[in-house]
C-alpha cells in the first residue's frame, strides 16, 4: 500500500488507521507492506510540486492508496488538488467515489429526527468528469469586463458507469436509488444525466428509484434522512451532499471515503473526508475515526471483508462510551484515546 499522509491532521490520522490495520492484519494474518511519501504542500512550498513527475508512475503498482488530507495555509487548495489528488483519481480510472454515512450508537446528530440504526446510506458520486472539469479559463483579467467561463463534461459512458454502479449496490442494500438532478434549471447536462438514469433504471427493475432537483434534495436529507439509502449524483452533487450527510450524522469527523477503479486496472484510493484542519493540526486532538473507517473500506475492498468488519465493530464499540469518543462527537478523547480504544475492542 501506498501511504501519503498528506498536510495538517492527515499524518496524525493516518498513524492512527496504521495501528488499527497493523492488529486486525496480525489477527487475520494479512501481511501489509506500506511505502510512504512526503507529498503535501510543504513539498510544494519547498519543492514547487505537490508530487515528483514520476510520482503517478511510484503509485502505479500499489495495491491501494492511504491518503490523509491534502491542503494547508499559503497553499491555494486548487493547487493542491490539482497538483495531487485529483491526478491520482483521474489517472487511475477512480470514477466511483463511495461515501457511506450511519448515526452510530452513542453520537447525537444535530438533527432531531436523525437517529441511530435508522439513518444508514451511501452516496455514490461520479467522480472523474461533470463539473470538475479541465475545459475554460479566464479572459481579459484585470479589465471590467472580465470574465471566466467552466465547462461541465458528461459523456454517456461516464453516467452510466456510475449509474449502473450505484443501482448494483442498492441491491446488496435497501433496493433504492436516488438521483441528485437540476434539470429544471440546466439544460443541457441534467437532461441528459435523467434520461440516462431512466435508461439504467429499466435494466434494474427489482430497484425502486427516484429522481430529486438538488435544493429539495438537500432540505429532504436534513429533515428526512432515514429516507435514503444509496444517492447517485454528479461529481459537484456527490460532493456537496456527502458532507451535508456527514454533517447529519454528527460530524465530518468520522466520514470515509472510497475512490474505486471497480475494473481493478488500477489502484484505487481511500480517504477520510474532513481535510487538514490546521485549526487543530499538532494538538493530538483530531478524530482518527474517518481515517481508520476508510481503512476499513480499503481492506474490503482488497478482499478482506472479515478483517474489515471487526474494525467497523471497533468504531461501533468506541462510540458507545463518551470517554473514548472524540470532543468532535460529545466525547472527551483525544486522538491516541480513541485509538487506543479501538485497538482495545479489536
């Protein structure tokens, strides 16, 4: 495995997820080989480059990637995710991003209708096209008249891809997908995102689907959130919405994340969602939790689905007592509290 602990809390993080891999790996006599880079923006600052040229060529042969958190003052943040971590999703084909969102026992939601074994759902969002594209620029700077223009790419090979994606997982879930849209106001794109859907959604029959413009969606997710199981969205929707939905279920904190190349041609990559957080960065503070769930993802992912669980029922177990939560959660635990507290269960 590839490890790019990144800027801010991400080598904090990171450290954490590597204990709780290195004992539920001794338990299920997996053996793990970590190869770490330093690539993050104090390399930038000191180097010009987030990573080595050669460095996407370095990653090539890994089995997966660990990634903490990319981004750090002084630095601005499309430079350090372009100069990154999305041409390591790109590159390597990661057209899924999977972020799975529960209200655990023990974590109190900021929404008062969020409780725990009911809300549980994933967001599936496209990860390598839509609005995060390459297409535009910025004319006449400086002038009254300047202007910037980005282009949004949909190609009907990337919608389906994560369409058919997401509807194969509704049927290992609940059997229901929603589709974040605006075709009532963009329309080119959205149009063609919904045609598409309905196209895939007849091939999955036995998948009950809807579609939702994204601003109702949004308003639905926070006073209904229990009512979803596995939403599908463009690569901006995807994004927007799975930390509205982390946020939901109690913090950013604990949030994973998945960047699959479901094909297995390359190396996929895992990450916790909150970022580098420099607020806090040094104090021994930060909730590992996202990290190590992602950890989680990444051993099931590589075919360790046993291995992966028990760490899941480590998290479980962790939160149930406010001593070994994190302050983030209503807890008093500092990092290596909950991590010794996983470690513990495990």
């Amino acid at each position: 495995m590839a490890v790019i602990p990144g800027d801010g809390i991400g080598a904090e993080v990171v450290a954490a997820a590597r204990q709780v891999l290195d004992a539920v790996a001794d338990r299920h006599h997996i053996e793990l080989d970590y190869t770490g880079y330093d690539w993050s923006c104090q390399r930038y600052l000191s180097q010009g480059s987030m990573m080595p040229a050669d460095g996407l060529d370095r990653l090539r042969d890994a089995d997966a990637i660990l990634l903490g958190a990319v981004g750090w003052p002084g630095v601005p943040d499309h430079v350090s995710l372009w100069g990154l971590l999305i041409p390591i999703r790109r590159t390597f084909r990661q057209y899924v991003n999977l972020r799975p969102i529960r209200v655990f026992e023990g974590v109190t939601s900021p929404v008062r209708g969020a409780r725990p074994g009911e809300v549980d759902l994933v967001v599936v969002r496209e990860n390598v096209e839509g609005e995060y594209s390459e297409i535009g620029g910025r004319f006449g700077r400086g002038f009254p008249e300047e202007q910037a223009v980005q282009e949004a790419v949909f190609t009907r090979a990337g919608v389906t891809r994560i369409v058919d994606h997401a509807f194969a997982l509704a049927r290992t879930r609940r059997s229901y997908v929603t589709s974040a849209t605006k075709s009532n106001g963009i329309v080119h794109t959205m149009p063609f995102w919904d045609e598409i859907v309905a196209e895939r959604a007849a091939g999955h029959p036995d998948v009950r689907w809807d579609a939702e413009h994204i601003d109702a969606l949004a308003a639905k997710l926070v006073l209904q959130p229990e009512r979803f199981d596995v939403i599908v969205g463009s690569n901006l929707f995807g994004d927007i919405l799975s930390d509205l939905a982390a946020a939901v279920a109690g913090s950013i904190g604990i949030a994973p994340s998945a960047n699959l190349d479901p094909t297995g041609t390359f190396p996929s990559m895992f990450e916790p969602v909150h970022g580098s957080a420099p607020d806090i960065a040094g104090q021994g503070i930060a909730n590992p939790l996202g990290a190590v769930w992602s950890a989680a993802m990444m051993l099931d992912h590589l075919g360790h689905p046993g291995a992966a669980a028990q760490i899941v029922a480590a998290i479980e177990a962790s939160l149930l007592d406010p001593a070994t939560r994190s302050r983030d959660l209503g807890g008093t635990a500092d990092t290596r509290g909950v991590t010794e507290a996983l470690l513990s269960h495990l």
